[in-house]
C-alpha cells in the first residue's frame, strides 16, 4: 500500500477552487496551458543527471530552455499549424499547446554551464553534468597497521 500524503487534500481543493470553475470559460490559451503538463523522469548517474520530458508532436524550434536563480526553465510553444480555410473538420481536437515547466537546480553539485538538451523521438533529453567534486567516486579501502 502507498502512503497517503497529508497535502493531497489542500492541492486538490486549490485546483477546485482555482481551475475548475474556469473550465466553463473556455480559453484554450489559457486553460490549455493550465492542464497540459508532460510527464518527466529524471535520472541520477554517477557523473550525471538525465532529465526525460514525453512532448511528441513538437519541433525542437519550439522549446526553450533558460537557467534562472538555479532554476532550470523550460518552456514550449507549438501553434495550429493549419492555415487553410478550405477543410471542412467533422472534428477538431489538434489545438494550441504552451506550457511551462520549472526544475530546481542544486548549483553545488550541477554544472550549469555544461547543460546540454536533445530532442529525440518525441523525448526532450536534458542532460545536466555533475560538478567534480559532487561525482560518485569509489569506495577507497583503508588498510589497518
């Protein structure tokens, strides 16, 4: 059984009281932004972190990445891209996409000035190099006189 958080119940009716209610006043610029989140795992290796972000459908021209106040900034944009006014859509759902991911950096372990990104396969690779001294190093054994 997964433990239950205590702070479940505060989020949850921040989102009711917040975004919910704008639901019903459809924006998809503004509400989109709200609701799409990618989802991200990000690994520890020895000599660095790896940072996966899922965002298929995007062009790497889309994003960008900025580090402020030992944050890791990432934001993407991707518009409509069909101009055409001919088509005639029985249904539509291919819209506007914007969001905004923000991803605390420790600046005494990270490298920040070696941070490197790739866009692969619909996967945002961010790969975040570890300072020297913050690098696993192995165990060193310590003989006895």
């Amino acid at each position: 059984m997964l433990p239950i958080k205590s702070n479940l119940i505060p989020t949850v009716s921040r989102f009711l009281e917040d975004d919910w209610k704008n639901l019903f006043e459809w924006n998809p610029e503004k509400n989109l932004t709200r609701l799409f989140s990618p989802p991200t795992n990000i690994v520890e290796f020895s000599e660095y972190f790896e940072v996966d972000i899922a965002i298929p459908g995007f062009k790497k021209e889309c994003f960008k990445i900025e580090i402020k106040n030992q944050t890791l900034i990432l934001t993407a944009e991707k518009a409509n891209e069909d101009s055409s006014e001919t088509i005639s859509y029985i249904r539509k759902e291919f819209e506007y996409q914007k969001f905004t991911k923000l991803i605390d950096l420790n600046s005494s372990i990270m490298d920040e000035a070696n941070i490197s990104a790739q866009y692969i396969d619909g996967v945002l690779k961010i790969h975040i190099p570890k300072k020297e001294e913050a690098k696993s190093k192995p165990a060193k054994t310590i003989e006895i006189s």
